[in-house]
C-alpha cells in the first residue's frame, strides 16, 4: 500500500502541470471562461478557443498514460525495499503490463493500439501487476539457482543484466501466460476482466426483477433531474423569479455550486485547514502549490499530491465534507427559504463562493451560503488533518528497531 501511494505521490509533477494547462485552457482559452469573460478577450481575440490546439497533445503524454507511470514506479518502490536493482524490476513491470495489455488491432494500412487501459481505466491493473512484479522478481533475483554468474573481467553492467536475466524472462513468461488466458476469456483480456469484475455488483444488480425496475426507477429519476434544470431555466427566461423556480433542490443547484468548492471532495477546504493547523512539511507544500488549481475547482494535484488516493485518513472527510455542504444548502435554500435557489447556470471552474453568489443571481446571502458550506467544510477536515499531523509524528519517534516490518526485528 506505501508503494501504490509513494507511486501516485512521485507522479505529482506531472498531474500538477496537466492540471495547469486545463485550468489555462478552461478559464483564458474559452471565450466562456471566467478570464476570458472578465478581460473580454474574445472581443479582442475572436479565434480564441483555437489556442487550445496548441496543448491538446498534452494529455495524451500525461493523464492519459498513468498506468503506465504507476506499474512502473509501483515496482521500482517495492524493489528499493527488497534491496533489488529497482530499475531492472521497474522496467520488467513495464514489459509485463503491455504484455498483458490488449493487442493492437489490424487496420488495411497497419496496426495501432488502443490507448483504453493506459490511463485511469488501467490503475487498478497497473497496481496489481506493479505489486506482483515488485514482491516476486527481486525474490526471484536473489535465487542463487536462477543467478547467471559471469567472470570478473566483465563489466558490472554487464554482469548484473546476465545475472537477472532468468528471473526477469520467468516473470515475462508468466506475464505470456496470464495474458493468454485472458484472451481466452474475453477479447481485450485481462485488463478487462479486472475492469468488470469491479463493476461486478453494479452488473449483478440487473440480473434479477428487483434490480431491472430498480435501473429503471433510477434513470427515470436521473433523466427528471436534467429535465427540472431545463424547466428552471426556460422558467427564468421567460422572466420568472428565482425564488420562485419550480425545481429547487436539484442536483446542480446543491452539489454542483455548494459542494465542489475546490473540486470533488470540497477539497478546497482541505486546503485551507492544512494551511491553517498542520505542520507537516510536505502537506503544506503540496497545498500552497495546489491552491490555484484548487480556487479553480481543479483537484487532482492535491488528490494525488497527499495523496488522497489511498489515504484512509483524509478518505473519511473527502466523503463527508460534500454530504454536510449539501445538507447545509438544502436547509438553507428548500427549508428555512433564508437564500434563494441557485438556479443559474455557471462554469465549474468559477471559484467556490462567487459561484453560488453568480447561480443565485447577485445574492448576498447566496455568497454568504457559499462561505458558510466552505467553512463547514474546513472544520470537517480540520480533525483529520491533525490525525495525520499526529501519525507521521509518531512514526518518526519510533525507534528504528520497533518500526513494524523493520528486516532487523527478526535477528534481535
């Protein structure tokens, strides 16, 4: 588990500069972006929105090819544990994941491969084969009987290639096998039997009476949802009020505008009680270097910065700050009628409070609401991150000796 999270967390950089480059494109590049509106650029740049050409590639050499990244750094933690040459065993990870990986598909001029499972739709199997791999190939390596022993002269590179060379080709072998028997089972193999059997429960759900009218219930009740956002606005375009909406509590006027402050998560306010109680040095920085991504409800530096993937800690307020937000706002909005709905339309990427002061149309006490669920969700996190402040203390305190799992334990 420290492997898989110390992989995300070495893959900060690179989420931290797509992150950019969305927030660029989104705010300054769309002629409806909140930059863009404000310094009315595309008045003065008519073929604004071409810019974004110029960064398109750029997701397909970053988020796009996670999985990769991840089975490779996965693998390489796991060796630096095991004292095995990390590099050797991370590129080996690397091979056995696209050996595994779907295979290319025939066109009349070629073959291309399917980028499906390189990015986020391929972690799960990028975790689980940079684990196999980085447990099983230095144990593998360290075998006297697999070792491939050459004389001295020969250079040390040299040797230590030789010397790996019968683990690394069993680990490849069984990576040929698995992936086989895969394609016997389904046509893109392994990656998506693991990608279904994740969804198995959703699936299984319609596999009876019960779970069909359920499915239908549910789409019907999700189709209603987008269908009152449409009512809501030919309501107010045809000049009615905005306390007087037929639809008030819709998804988008309590989630989306009360409970995405900083992203999925409210991270937002993860962001400002790092900044204000902890004391952990790589929090707090992560945190300064993710808070304009964040203002702009773009989250994935500090979802993987922390991390949060993995993180049981910070987990329990992730889930937990965005249900006390939408709590806070139905009360506020479709109880006690202190705000009105917000039933404007607005861009995600509009910061946390100026988003519920602009969707409920200039109202004072729409912002105020906005900065009340903001705060909540502060003192939701506040606890935990202390939690963890706490934990890397003790940890540090520890006597090298008595840190379970320390390879000394056992001889002493």
């Amino acid at each position: 588990m420290a492997a898989i999270r110390d992989a995300f967390v070495l893959t900060f950089p690179i989420g931290m500069a797509a992150s950019i480059v969305a927030m660029i494109n989104s705010l300054i590049l769309d002629p409806y972006g909140l930059i863009a509106q404000l310094l009315f650029l595309p008045k003065f740049f008519p073929n604004l929105v071409e810019g974004q050409k110029v960064f398109a590639n750029i997701s397909n050499g970053t988020l796009s090819i996670m999985s990769i990244f991840i089975v490779f750094l996965v693998a390489e933690n796991l060796a630096k544990v095991h004292k095995a040459d990390s590099t050797t065993v991370g590129i080996t990870a690397i091979s056995s994941f696209m050996i595994i990986y779907p295979v290319p598909q025939m066109l009349e001029n070629g073959s291309f491969l399917s980028t499906e499972f390189l990015g986020a739709k391929g972690l799960f199997v990028a975790m689980i084969i940079g684990s196999v791999v980085g447990e099983f190939l230095p144990r593998l390596a360290n075998t006297r009987r697999l070792q491939i022993r050459m004389p001295e002269q020969v250079p040390p590179a040299v040797s230590r290639s030789f010397s790996s060379l019968l683990p690394v080709l069993i680990v490849i072998l069984t990576s040929s096998i698995v992936s086989f028997v895969g394609f016997l089972i389904t046509q893109n193999g392994f990656n998506q039997l693991v990608y279904d059997w994740i969804q198995t429960p959703l699936r299984n759900i319609g596999a009876n009476m019960g779970g069909v009218l359920l499915i239908t219930v549910l789409l019907s009740v999700f189709w209603i949802f987008g269908e009152y956002e449409l009512l809501n606005g030919e309501f107010l375009l045809n000049g009615g009020a905005l306390k007087d909406v037929p639809y008030a509590p819709t998804y988008t006027q309590l989630t989306g505008v009360y409970a995405y402050m900083g992203g999925a998560g409210v991270t937002l306010g993860l962001l400002i009680a790092i900044l204000l109680v902890s004391k952990r040095g790589d929090y707090r920085e992560v945190a300064k270097l993710s808070l304009v991504p964040g203002i702009f409800n773009i989250n994935e530096p500090v979802i993987f910065g922390l991390p949060i993937v993995l993180n049981p800690i910070l987990g329990i307020p992730f889930v937990l700050a965005p249900v006390v937000s939408v709590v806070i706002a139905y009360f506020a909005t479709n109880v006690f009628h202190w705000v009105v709905p917000a039933a404007i339309g607005v861009a995600w990427t509009i910061p946390g409070p100026l988003g519920s002061f602009l969707a409920t149309g200039g109202s004072i006490p729409g912002l105020i609401l906005g900065f009340v669920c903001l705060a909540s969700s502060v003192l939701v996190y506040l606890p935990f991150v202390k939690i963890a402040d706490r934990q890397l203390k003790t940890v540090a305190e520890t006597p090298k000796e008595k840190v379970v799992g320390d390879p000394h334990e056992a001889s002493n």
